[in-house]
C-alpha cells in the first residue's frame, strides 16, 4: 500500500440509516486508490473492534441524526479504550458548525459538512496520510 | 447567436428542443391521451375542477422528541391551519425496535418520534381531532402493522369507528428497504406478505383506510431520475397487485384505496409532466392490465413533497426559493397533498420558525397566486404534453425491466436495485464536481463573505430515558398472561400462513411492545442484511 493510499474503515455510528453520503465518499476515496472497508451502521465498539481488526489508518464517520456528539464521542472513547489514538478520526454529514471546535477538541481530525466536493475530501485523506504521526 | 449551453436536457437526460408545436404531438390523440380533469385517463387531473372544489391538503410530515412533545407540535400544526398529520418515526421505531435498544440510546426521539407502545400513541393524539384531519402514518413494512394498530386501538379507545376512520399507512417494501440502512429486518418476501396481509385485513376491518401509500420520494433523493421513480414507484404497485392475485383477492376492492407519494425535483416542467404520466400510466394498468372496473382504482391519488435533497447547507434561505418553485410544480401537477420542506433541512429537524414558513409557502401559493382557479393550466403546452409522453414511454420501459428481474421482491434480494441507487448518487455527484450540474451557492456563485447561519434546533436529549421509564412501567404493569397468550397467537398464525393483524391487535392491546412485536417474526424467519455494497 502506498502511504498515500491509506486504508479507510467508513462507518454510521447509531441507528440512523440515511447512506448516499457515505456510500459517495466511500466510492470516491477507493476510485482515488485508497482501500476501503466499508462497515455501515455500527454501535460505537463494533467500529472501534473492525478499525482494531482491519489496521486502518482513518475512520470515516458520516451522522445524518443529531445525536453526533454523544456517538462521535463514544466512537472515540471506544478507540482510546483499545489504545487505536493513532486512527485518525474523519466526521461527515448535518453537523452544525457550532459544533466542529467542539468535536475537534475531543480528537476529530476534520469534519466535511453537507457539500463538501469531494476532492476536497480526498486530499485530505491523501495529505494526512503522508504526514508522520506520533 | 451562440446559446449558453452546447446541449439542453431534462432532468431525465431527454434532449430538449428551442421550441415545441403541434408537430411534436402528431401521435397525441386529444380524447384518447389527454381528456378533460375527472375523466379518464385523468391526464389532467382526477377532478373536474380541481382546486376550485377541494384545494390540496398541507400535510407536512413531522415529529420528534417524545410522543408528548410531539403531541404539542400537532396542536400547533393544526392551529396554524394545517389539515393532516404525517407521522415521522425515529430511526429505532423505523427499523422496528424498542427506545431501552442499547444501539438507539442517541438516535431515540432524534430524526422523528418514539412509539414504543399504545401509550405512546395515545400520548400523540391526544385532544387532536382525528376525524377531522387525517394522519399518514409514515411506518417501514415490517412496523406497519403494530404502528398502525396501536393509531387504530387509540382510535377504537377514543370512542371512533375503525369503519369510518380515515388515514393512511405508508406499508411500501421498496421506500423501507431501498434508501436508508434499518436494523434487524427479514427478508423482502417475508415483509411482502405482511404489507398484504394488512392491506387485505384493513379492506374489511378498516375501509375508509388507505392501507398502503406507494411512495419514491426516498429513493428518488438517491438522484434517480423522474422516469426511474416513476418506474419503481409503479413496479412497486404492480408487484402488490400480483401477490394479490395469487391470494385470489377481488382486485376492485384491493387497489380501490391505494394512494401514492412522490418527491418534487427543481426541473420544473418534467416534475409536472412527471406527476401527469403517472396518473395516465396508472389508469392504463389498473384498468387495462387488470381490468378494475370501480373508477376510483384508476385514480392516482398522490401526495408530493420538496425535495430534500435539493436543499443545501450553504446559504440555507436560498432553499425557500428552491421549495416554493418545487411545490408551485406539485401544484401545477395536480397533487392531493403536499408537504413544504423546512428550508433548514440540511442543518437540522426544522425550527418553529421554518415550520411556519413552510405552512405559509403553501398557504400563499393556495390564497394569493389564484393558480388555484382552474385545472391543468399547462394542459395542451406542447411541450408539457410532449415531456409527459416522454415519460410515460420511458417508466413503461424502466417497468417491465424490473418485472423481467421477478418484480420488486426479487430486486431488492438480488441487489440489483441497490446498484442502480449507487449508480445514480454517483453519477450526480460527478456531475456537481465537473461543473455540468450548477447548484447556486454550493458549486457556483459561492460568496466570498459569511452567509446567513439559520438557527439550529436540538433535539430533546432525554427522549431515551424518558422512553425507558415509561417502558419499564408498561412491562411492569401490564398483564403479563395476556401479553404472553397474544405474542405466542402471532407466533402461531404467522408461522401457519394466516393474516398476521387480528393476533397484531390483541398483541398491541395487551401493551406488546412494537420490538416484541418484530421479534416474533425475527425468530421465525431470521435477519436479513439489505445487500448494499459500494
């Protein structure tokens, strides 16, 4: 794997079904050549225990609900738990932008709100992936 | 003189000429094709005179919170002249499970209301009068019978006759299993025979019931295009009337209460043109096809909605103008019912704020343009009537590919519908990011300052602990015996092949929750994972 093509577990953390916009980020970052596990909708341990499983470099969240702050934040406690602080945490979806500074300072990366293009999105994925991480 | 595109289409890819004549209807039979409003084929609407006699219904689908909050939100809806309710469900009462699920802690009361049990739906109505505005309750197949029996024992318990009730459940497998990831579901076939079951119990029991409402606003926000929701939306039709064929069920009184609903997309004339071939489409197959002889089956009655996925997060007024154009066509279409989007769709459940503007875009359009005063006014433009030719062929076609594939069940288990949804959002997003799709604010005219920021609302956080406490409650004072005698008759009738809703009901009046409920059936038939794959 190139170290720009990194591995993407894409999740929906919670119940709520709503999935072109993860089904279209999914399909662009593997049409860019990134490996792509797509896992649905998960609980908050089940995304934790595949990111663990798959060894991925990113987890996409995409929350169309507004119960993003309490599953966003549950997902990451769930990684801390496994000791995953290392996976970089990516959010998508109808998060308010009051709410981003709030979610960054739990420890997501970046957050792409409704309209995002999505080379956007791939290059970040792309540019985070080539940055050494400690 | 150079035109400002290389090549003008519809929506639907149809290429569009500079002008359109009588030429371009040389086929068209006036009297066979088109018709007067009232008359078949109902091109031009079901009544003769429209919106004169009767105007649209506003029914904006709505809830959220607990069945108590949302109680007050109906109240208000109503006072401020709306005239039926829609029912919007949360995630975990769309997939069937119960608010104490520890997979719906965040997501109860989230995207619509809880309804766990009969209280709930008692608390829901309570003080409405249901006999006078009518609710559609917007239920996924394998909910809609406990969702539905739960409204019509709080009716039965409020003193009114089931005989005389009038609503409606959405009951469609398609728009339940092909546009948003539920749960625990079974399989399609399985959900099938429930959805007819009902419809087959509620034509006796409850015949002022309209038992299914065929419905693609939700696929259609996958960015299919107006001929393939035409399509799927009648295929979906089509397949229930051949399962109750195979039941040997009178086909008049079967299709007699079917109602239809339907998103309402920016390209204005096609979206109209859209909702005239369908009422042409759907006279010729209840009629032609299966030969119903009761003239209120070869009506497409239909419900119609602005799309939500035309709205965008940037700059979010500009959705006001998007809805308004959008519901002016469901209008011009002839719709029986029409919801008004929140323009803070893309944000968050609308604000009390965007709720009102939303009744009002309606109002105003009904009370101010006088668009109301006669029926069809675009009947007889050659283009519209060419367009709704167009459509007509095209659905037809995109019908009888999915009836080659075995009918709506066998698409959904074989995935191939899901691929064509994937295949849609896909191609429309190239679309946006190239450039050919202009989206105003978003991939164009972006402004170079801050945009209007709309007020976001929240939901109440809550919900799942007051659902559990009154679940807890339920469980503990219920009659244990009798609950546990009404879920092992369901468990019986279901597995012997008899109609699910007489043990349906006793179950829901015993205080079965809804999650027992589907959990009968999850045990006999196991779970089925919808076959997405991106």
């Amino acid at each position: 794997m190139q170290p720009n093509n990194p591995k993407v577990l894409m999740a929906k953390p919670g119940l709520d079904g709503h999935w072109r916009g993860i089904l279209v980020v999914s399909m662009a970052l593997r049409d860019a050549g990134m490996e792509v596990v797509y896992g649905g909708n998960m609980t908050p341990q089940e995304i934790a225990e595949a990111a663990a499983q798959e060894d991925v470099q990113f987890v996409g969240l995409s929350l169309l609900s507004p119960g993003h702050m309490r599953l966003i934040s549950e997902t990451l406690d769930a990684l801390r738990e496994r000791a995953m602080e290392h996976v970089m945490v990516v959010a998508g979806g109808t998060i308010p932008e009051e709410d981003v500074p709030r979610l960054k300072t739990l420890g997501v990366a970046k957050v792409f709100g409704p309209g995002s293009p999505l080379e956007d999105i791939v290059a970040f994925f792309r540019q985070s992936a080539c940055q050494p991480r400690d | 003189m150079k035109e400002t595109k290389e090549k003008f289409f519809s929506g639907a890819g149809f290429p569009i000429k500079p002008v359109y004549t009588p030429d371009d209807l040389a086929r068209l039979d006036y009297g066979k094709d088109i018709g007067l409003p009232g008359e078949p084929p109902f091109t031009r609407g079901l009544y003769p005179n429209m919106y004169r006699d009767k105007l649209w219904t506003i029914r904006r689908y709505s809830g959220f919170g607990t069945p108590e909050e949302t109680n007050q939100l109906y109240r208000h809806e109503y006072e401020l002249g709306q005239n039926g309710f829609s029912i919007a469900f949360d995630a975990p009462t769309e997939a069937g499970i119960d608010s104490d699920d520890p997979r719906a802690a965040a997501d109860v009361g989230a995207t619509g209301v809880p309804v766990d049990t009969l209280l709930d739906m008692e608390a829901m109505f309570d003080g409405l009068p249901i006999d006078k505005a009518a609710t559609a309750i917007i239920s996924q197949t394998m909910a809609s019978p406990a969702l539905t029996a739960m409204y019509f024992v709080m009716a039965e318990n409020r003193g009114f006759d089931l005989r005389t009730l009038n609503g409606t459940t959405q009951n469609d497998l398609v728009t339940s299993l092909g546009c948003l990831y539920l749960v625990d579901q079974i399989a399609p076939r399985h959900q099938m025979r429930f959805a007819i079951d009902f419809i087959e119990w509620c034509i006796e029991a409850a015949p002022r019931w309209h038992p299914v409402s065929f419905d693609s606003y939700n696929y259609r926000e996958q960015e299919i295009s107006a001929v393939q929701e035409l399509g799927i939306l009648l295929a979906t039709a089509v397949s229930y009337v051949e399962e109750a064929k195979k039941r040997k069920l009178d086909l008049n009184r079967f299709i007699r209460p079917f109602t239809f609903d339907m998103g309402c997309h920016n390209d204005f004339f096609e979206e109209i043109a859209k909702f005239r071939a369908a009422r042409r489409l759907w006279y010729s197959i209840a009629k032609e096809r299966y030969g119903t002889t009761d003239p209120k089956c070869w009506q497409f009655r239909f419900h119609a909605q602005s799309a939500g996925c035309t709205h965008t997060t940037q700059e979010p007024l500009n959705n006001l103008v998007r809805i308004a154009y959008q519901v002016l066509a469901c209008a011009l279409g002839g719709a029986q019912s029409v919801h008004a989007n929140g323009f803070d769709e893309g944000l968050c459940l609308p604000t009390e704020d965007s709720m009102l503007l939303s009744i009002r875009t309606e109002q105003i359009l009904q009370h101010e343009t006088n668009i109301t005063s006669t029926a069809d006014p675009l009947g007889g433009s050659y283009y519209i009537e060419w367009l709704t030719g167009k459509i007509e062929e095209k659905a037809c076609e995109y019908i009888r590919e999915i009836e080659s594939r075995g009918g709506v069940v066998e698409v959904l288990e074989s995935g191939w519908i899901y691929t064509e949804f994937l295949k849609a959002m896909t191609d429309h997003q190239k679309k946006i990011e190239s450039g050919e799709k202009v989206v105003v604010g978003v991939n164009s005219f972006r402004l170079s300052r801050e945009s209007y920021k709309a007020p976001v609302s929240r939901p109440n956080l809550k919900a799942a602990e007051i659902q559990t406490a009154k679940l807890n409650e339920v469980k503990r004072t219920r009659d244990s015996r009798r609950l546990e005698r009404a879920l092992q008759k369901l468990r019986a009738v279901t597995a012997d092949g008899g109609n699910i809703m007489p043990p349906v009901m006793e179950a829901v009046r015993s205080y079965a929750t809804l999650g027992e409920i589907c959990n009968v059936w999850r045990e006999l038939y196991g779970l089925w994972r919808i076959p997405l794959r991106p």
